[in-house]
C-alpha cells in the first residue's frame, strides 16, 4: 500500500494507506458542546479530491485522516491556524509542515463549521509503493 512522503526531504507523512472514493461532507452535529465533526475518511485512507463545489470549504489534495499523519508539525506562523471556536479552519494557507525540512506539506482543518480533516498540497507531496 502506498504511503505520503514529504517531497522535498522524503519524510514519511503517513503510514500505509488505502485509495478511497471522497466521502460526502459530515454534517455538523445536533449534540450540544460537540463542535468538531468526526473525520471525513477512515483511519487508513485516503481519498483525492480536485473536483470541488462553489461552495465548499475543501482544499485541493490528498485528503486524509487527521490521525494518520506523522512526522509534521504546527507551522511557524501561527496566523496560518485561525479558527473559529475549535480548531484551525484551514483558510489561511497551509498550517502543517514536515518535520525535517519545513517544508509546507499540508492544511489540518478541524473548526465547528469545517470538515475534520488533514488535506495535503499535491505539489509538496509525493505517493510511495515501496515498503524501505
């Protein structure tokens, strides 16, 4: 199975993940106090998604599950996580970046009224079939 690899230093980003349809958006929930949505893709996926509505606040990418990310770190300029009540909405640029290099490699959204998910920049990553 494939994993994401950090483009500039390769870096693993994820572990092994498995190729999946983009599911619909998770609507908000009903229950009071639970601003953050469950994730979007299952522990072990990914799902790529370029064809995005009008009215989406999806980000171009490889969309995957928040807690399947590793060897990244908050981005230095902390601008780049605003959110609204919860957590970083996503909107000002990427917000994750490879632990080894700096690089920018990904955007983490997880706001009340933003997906959960972790979507990396097709540009600073790359798809790798071997298991070294």
């Amino acid at each position: 199975m494939p994993r994401f690899l950090c483009d500039h230093c390769r870096r693993p980003l994820t572990g092994p993940a498995t190729k999946v349809k983009v599911p619909p958006s998770v609507p908000m929930s009903e229950i009071p106090g639970v601003r953050t949505r469950p994730a979007r893709v299952p522990l072990g996926t990914y799902a790529p998604n370029f064809r995005l509505s009008e009215f989406s606040n999806d980000i171009p990418g490889f969309i995957v599950h928040p807690t399947d990310v590793i060897g990244t770190e908050q981005h230095p300029d902390l601008m780049r996580s605003i959110g609204c009540c919860q957590g970083p909405a996503g909107g000002d640029g990427l917000n994750l970046v490879c632990r080894d290099c700096g690089a920018e490699v990904a955007t983490r959204q997880a706001d009340c009224y933003t997906q959960n998910q972790v979507t990396f920049e097709p540009a600073a990553v790359c798809l790798s079939f071997s298991d070294d």
